[in-house]
C-alpha cells in the first residue's frame, strides 16, 4: 500500500467513524441500535464511541484498501470521504 492510498484509507476511515457516532443523519441509525439492543448495550455503546468504532470501520477499510486500492473507484470515493472530513474539522476549527 502506497502513501496515498495510506492517507485516503485514513480520511475515509474517519470520515466514516464520525458519520455513524455523530452525524445528524445517522442518528435514526444510533436510536434504533438503542432501542433494538437497549441504552446500555454493546451495540449502543459501538455505534455512540468513536474510538470503539473505529476499529471495525478500520477493519472493513484495511483490507479493501490492500486488494482495491489502486483503482480508480477506490481513490475517488476515498478522497471524498477524506476530503469531507477535512472540511469538517476545518470548518469546526476555523470558525
């Protein structure tokens, strides 16, 4: 795996963390994870924590990105995750 890919794989992976623990759009997601598995359950627990989801984000990340990451349907979507993230901090940091 090249630099590149390295640096895209990280963007997207926490990209994809704070969008399941913290984005707006995925609260439905978060609710229903409660209220199917309870307040206080793994699961709940999994999809609230960013350090705890992130490692299966990274899970699902690593490999793709060793068997995919050359292609040119792996950098784009990757590069936008990665570059959305980067807007976000910014715009949090920068206003």
């Amino acid at each position: 795996m090249d630099v590149a890919v390295f640096l895209i794989s990280l963007g997207a992976t926490c990209r994809i963390t704070r969008f399941v623990t913290k984005d707006t759009l995925a609260a439905g997601f978060r609710i229903w994870t409660a209220d199917h598995f309870g307040d206080d359950s793994r699961p709940a627990y999994l999809v609230s924590c960013g350090w705890c989801a992130s490692i299966w984000v990274a899970a699902a990340i690593t490999p793709t990105a060793f068997l995919v990451g050359d292609t040119l349907a792996f950098k784009i979507g990757a590069t936008a995750l990665t570059l959305s993230y980067i807007t976000g901090v910014a715009s949090t940091h920068l206003d």
